[in-house]
C-alpha cells in the first residue's frame, strides 16, 4: 500500500520512563543510497529506535512536495 510507504513515529515506548513517550527524530548520518534517522525520547533522550530513508524515497517526497514561489518573484 502507497499510504503507508513512509511512516513516521510519533510516539514510541521507553523502557527508562516505562511509558510511550513522544519522540524526536534526529539525522543521523547521510550516506549516498539512504539517510538514517534516530529516534530520541523527549523526556529522557533515549535513542528508542531508527528509521532508514533510501534515495528513492528522498526523490520521491521532494517531489511531492510543492515549493510556493518567492515573494520576490510575485512583485511583493
């Protein structure tokens, strides 16, 4: 299923807090196939996880995105 190609975690379960916790993802290291990504709880700052972005996916959603075009360029 499309939809669910790219997840991202909001929240995930820390064994220090014993809770599921809200995370933060942080970059963590960039190669030239993928990007990895850690997943840091934002109480304790436990690493709780990783997610791999390959370079496929990366074009993907840069391409899905829409950029707006600069105030400059519309006469503002």
């Amino acid at each position: 299923m499309k939809q669910f190609e790219s997840l991202r975690a909001s929240s995930l379960y820390c064994k220090k807090c014993a809770a599921a916790m809200p995370v933060r993802e942080k970059l963590l290291l960039v190669l030239p196939d993928k990007e990895i990504y850690d997943y840091l709880c934002t109480n304790c700052a436990s690493s709780l996880g990783q997610r791999e972005v390959t370079a496929g996916e990366l074009m993907m959603a840069r391409s899905q995105t829409t950029r707006r075009p600069a105030m400059s360029q519309i006469g503002f």
